[in-house]
C-alpha cells in the first residue's frame, strides 16, 4: 500500500513539471506485493476435536466463604461414648468451666458425674449462663458473677433492651466473661492410721492402716505405661488426670507405700485405691476395672495393683490418678518424669 500510495505522489508531481524526466516518471510502474482489494492467503491449523482445553467453566458457583458467625444461644448435647467435660468443651470451642457452670443443676460442678445420655447446656460463648432468680438485679448478678451490667446489656444473645431492660424469673442470660468459684467434690484424703475410713462416707474399702511401715521414696512413675492423657486434665474443677489407659491395662503404684483404701467408692470414682506413701504423699487410682491389693497392704513402687476401666461415673475406659501433699492437691505432672 505503501509503495502504491508513492507512484501516485510521483505521477502528481511529474504532471506539474514539463521536463522530460518528469514525463519519465509519470509513466513509471510501482510494483505493490498484492493490491488493495485482494485477500492475503491465511493457513489455519487443523481442528482436532479430541483435544482438551483449558478452559473457565462459564457455569455460575453460587458457593460463597461467608464469615462464621459466633452462637449466641445455647444448645443441648447429649453426652456419649468417650466424651469428658475437656473433650465436650473443645468441641465447641469453649473453656471446660463454662460448661460446668451452665450445668450446675446436674453436676454440682464435678466433672465426674457425667454419664452417657445424659443432656447438658451448652454455653454459647465463655462465661455463666445463668437462670435468672426471684429478686436478682443486674447490679447484684454481676457482682457476684464478677462482670459488669454493660456486658449483661450489650451481649447480642441476651436480646436486653439498653433502655429498659426486663429480665423475667426463669429467663436464661448469657454473663459472657463472667466467672464464680468451684464447689469441689473430693474424697478425702485418707493417711494411715487405727481410725481407717468411715464405710458410710466413702465405701467398704477402708481399714485399719496402723501397722504399716511401707514408705515411699518422694520419687514418682507413670501408674500406667501409657503417658497419654485422654479427658480432662488437672484444673481447678478437676484435680487429677486422666490417663488414656484401655479396658484391662496394667496399673502400677507410683511409688512405694501403704494401701489405706481399696474397694468401691460411692463418691463416682468407682473402684478405687488409695496409697498412703508415708511422706506427706498420697496418690489416689479411680474407676479401675479391677482391684488387686487389699487395703492395709504394703506395696512397692511399679507393683500391679488393679487395672483400668470405667467403673463409677465414666464414658469410658481411663485412670484418674491423683497426687496429694500435706492433704493438699498438687498437678500429677509437676513430679511424673
């Protein structure tokens, strides 16, 4: 087109010109490679229907990520095979005391008492889920429960009016953030001695323990060979562990010591033994399936001495392992190895 265009502006100017050479250009030829009104030749590659594309579906993906809205009621759950108020909390993302507070009608705040279908309240956030009283005020519920009436007010799930608020006898609110101590359900420490331990307190597992001589060594193993914990840990609510022992497994004493109880406890650990190790120590086995020393005998650190089960209040097989001082409670895990 370029070259076409040229002979034109040539010829123009030739036919301005009388000179000769003018003359002379206006009857030179151009030569174009195709003119204007021709199709240049295009070659297309074979169509092959086999071939797989990568390709955009043009279908619509009506799926969204919305955000995760936080509860803010509370749900039942039915307790079940396994379940421990640690596991039940970690499910729901919630701190175990919280539901223990929610359920205090049922569990008196011990985390043994649950069993298999039994119902429980699920918070929905950390804090008291409280069953509003005859004579309650949110000056006085938030003093007692350790947080404020702006919280009571603002949390979405209580549905409060800011303006004029009214709790009715019987309504459930949410003090998110709240707290209360534990009532503590605890056998008792039991050091050796002629008194032994009153059937009607704790079971038919207690004795006269006043000639015993066996002594520990302030030292501590494993009551199992599994190190695992599976349920609840030791916390405030609950002051032992639980060790992740199946139906059957071994059980060894900690350390060396004197039996002062072994048999059935009515208090929900079920069978039970208790070691006094004569050294401000005493360790305490829950809901063995089986018991294999007597109160008033003497054992040395690593014997048998039962095997793990469920007995008492339990979802499932584990050992509860306590460790005491001085009548005290202390974490099994400050003196396990």
């Amino acid at each position: 087109m370029i070259a076409f265009v040229a002979s034109r502006h040539l010829a123009a100017r030739a036919a301005a010109s009388d000179s000769p050479a003018a003359t002379q250009a206006s009857t030179a030829t151009v030569k174009v490679p195709y003119a204007a009104s021709e199709t240049a030749p295009v070659t297309l590659p074979a169509f092959d229907p086999s071939t797989v594309l990568d390709s955009i579906s043009p279908l619509a993906d009506f799926h969204t990520i919305a955000p995760t809205h936080p509860r803010e009621t509370a749900q039942d759950y039915t307790v079940d095979t396994g379940d421990s108020i640690f596991g039940i909390a970690q499910k729901f993302n919630i701190k175990p005391e919280s539901v223990l507070w929610a359920n205090y009608n049922t569990l008196k705040d011990n985390p043994d008492m649950i069993s298999i279908g039994l119902q429980l309240i699920i918070p929905p956030t950390d804090g008291v889920y409280y069953k509003w009283q005859d004579g309650d005020t949110l000056e006085s519920v938030a003093g007692r429960f350790k947080t404020t009436v702006d919280a009571i007010l603002s949390y979405p799930g209580n549905k409060l009016d800011m303006t004029n608020p009214v709790i009715k006898p019987g309504d459930y609110v949410m003090l998110q953030g709240g707290s209360r101590q534990f009532q503590q359900w605890l056998v008792p420490t039991i050091p050796r001695g002629p008194a032994g331990v009153a059937t009607t307190v704790l079971g038919p597992g207690g004795c006269d323990t006043s000639t015993g001589s066996y002594y520990g060594s302030g030292t501590f193993i494993w009551p199992t060979a599994t190190h695992i914990i599976s349920g609840n840990d030791y916390a405030p609510w609950h002051l032992g562990i639980d060790i992740g022992a199946g139906m059957g497994t071994p059980v060894y004493a900690a350390d060396s010591g004197l039996v002062v109880y072994a048999g059935w406890s009515y208090q929900g650990y079920g069978n039970m033994i208790m070691i006094d190790h004569g050294n401000g120590y005493q360790t305490l086995y829950g809901h063995l399936s089986s018991v294999s020393v007597a109160c008033g005998q003497g054992v040395y650190q690593g014997g048998l001495i039962g095997h793990s089960g469920s007995t008492g209040n339990s979802t499932g097989a584990h050992l509860h392992f306590e460790v005491r001082y001085m009548g005290g409670f202390i974490n099994p895990h400050y003196v396990l190895p």
